[in-house]
C-alpha cells in the first residue's frame, strides 16, 4: 500500500483523472499501455568517464531491457492515433542494480509541474464525450504559457515509419557526478543509427493498427536495431527543473554509447517499472518536481494493474 503523502495524492489525482477520460483497462498501465519489451546490450565509450562514477557510462558492457510503446492509455488505440511513441531503458548493472532512462519522440514536456498537469486533465474531460471545452485550453494556456508549446509540437509531430527510426528524448534533467563530486547538468537523447523516418497522412491511412510491433519483429530477423547515446552537457543559464523547455542546440555532446536491441525479450511484461528516478551512483536527479510526481503514478499505476491481475 503506497503511503499517502501531499505527493502521492497529486499522483493519485492523476492516475483517477486518467481513469476517468480514458477507461480503465485491468491488467494495463495507465498511460503507454501497448507496448513490447526487448532484449539489448549497450556498449559505453567511454567518454562519460570524467563526469559520472556510473558503471554503463564508464567502460562496462550491459545488458538491457527495452520498452517501445504507444502513449495512450487504451491499450488498442492504433498506432497512428499515438502520435508520440516511448522508448524505456532499463540499464542491468553488476549487483543487481538497475537504472532506468524513459524517453518520448518529443524534447519536452507538457507542464512542470504536478498542479498544471492536473488542470490540464481536468480541461481534458471535456474531450471524453467529444464535446471540448476549447475556451478552458484558451484559458490554462494563457495561465500556463509554458504548456502551449509541447501541444504545438505534438500538433505538427508525424508517426515514425518503425520504432526503430524515431529519435527519443530523456525530457527532464539530470546530474551526473564525478569522483571529485562535480556535479554537471545533462540531458539525454536517443539517436537511431537507421535514421529518422516518418509517414505523410496518406500513408498513415494504408497502414494495420498495430503496424508497429510487425514491422519491429521483421526489422530483427534482419539484424540488430542500433541507437546511439548522446549525452548534452548543459550550460549554467539551462533550466534543470523545466521539462518544458529546451536547451540550446548548440551545446556540448558526448557520444556516450550504443544500444543494440537484439530480440523481443520472452518475459513477464507486466512486472517492470521504469521510474526515471532508480539511479545509481554518479547520476542524480535534477530538482524538476516532475520526476518525482513520475515515480508516485508509476508506482500507483503498478499497484493498481498489480491487483487487477
């Protein structure tokens, strides 16, 4: 039983206010239900090595488990109808210890922080019987300008022709930290070796509900699926704690590693949870109120799918 807290009942909010526009659908996560899980390797370079003390950064091969899925939380939208795509990570390190980075086909995010995100479920609701509320969007984005520009980008956002070409972005900010303690503000992105490719409308519209997952099984049977990750270093003026903001194009990157996705991985999907904040030593989480808030739905959301069976 997950402890109630002033954070874990803003999570709990969100969790019901998806509930109630979505569905609820037993068994499933409450956002990103459809989705496969993959084996993988990642290879570090090793040239994270001065600024974290993290294993899988420095010069340590490990396994990988890897999440695609859609975004929304009914399990049989089509794939089309889930513009933004999800790639999950979860680093196995010596010792048992995991990590996770959760990353999405768009650099930021909605809100930053708990209250807005819930404000804009509560303006959602007038979606669940097609009837919107257009003048309450009007009106949260002119209180919370800083929302209105992940909506304009999901606007123009366009469907990956395969999981395997969509460039993914860790949106929230992290620390990584070095023997001496130096802590340096980086953010995360997932670069595919493939390449970008996306569908027009008029392909979209040719294209099975679950294209996705068919057209990964037969990408495998030719070989792995490659993705690099770039590692950017920011700036002092970068804000650590605003996920819906994005960071200069021209600031520093490493080249910190590859991933390479091997086969779909023959186990139990339901049971991993990939909570951005499981970090091990050398990284650390920035002070963006999201992750936490993050980490309570997640574990509610396992909590509730857990009892459902």
């Amino acid at each position: 039983m997950i402890e109630d807290t002033s954070e874990t009942v803003l999570a709990k909010r969100a969790v019901n206010g998806i509930e109630d526009i979505f569905g609820t659908y037993p068994g499933y996560r409450r956002a990103h239900a459809k989705g496969e899980l993959y084996e993988a390797t990642f290879t570090p370079t090793g040239k994270a090595s001065p600024y974290t003390m993290a294993e899988h950064l420095r010069d340590t091969e490990v396994q990988a488990i890897v999440r695609f899925s859609n975004t929304s939380p009914n399990p049989s939208t089509a794939d089309a109808l889930a513009v933004v795509k999800g790639m999950s990570v979860q680093f196995q390190l010596s010792e048992g210890i995991i990590t996770n980075l959760v990353g999405i086909t768009l650099p930021i995010f909605v809100t930053k922080s708990p209250q807005t995100f819930l404000k804009i479920l509560n303006t959602m609701k007038s979606f669940k019987d097609a009837k919107p509320n257009f003048k309450d969007m009007v009106n949260l984005f002119a209180t919370y300008p800083e929302s209105r520009t992940a909506f304009q980008m999901i606007r123009k956002l366009k469907n990956t022709k395969s999981y395997a070409t969509g460039r993914y972005f860790a949106v929230h900010a992290f620390y990584l930290v070095n023997e001496n303690g130096i802590r340096t503000p980086v953010k995360f992105e997932w670069e595919p070796e493939a390449g970008v490719e996306t569908w027009s409308v008029k392909e979209l519209a040719a294209l099975p509900s679950d294209y996705l997952e068919k057209e990964m099984t037969n990408r495998l049977k030719l070989g792995e699926v490659r993705f690099r990750l770039h590692i950017v270093i920011g700036d002092k003026v970068d804000p650590t704690d605003d996920p819906t903001k994005e960071w200069p194009k021209g600031r520093n990157r490493i080249d910190a590693g590859m991933l390479s996705v091997k086969s779909k991985a023959l186990i139990d999907k339901d049971r991993f949870i990939f909570d951005p904040t499981i970090l091990p030593t050398g990284i650390e989480c920035s002070n963006d109120e999201i992750l936490p808030f993050r980490r309570d739905t997640y574990a509610i959301s396992y909590e509730r799918r857990k009892k459902e069976g």
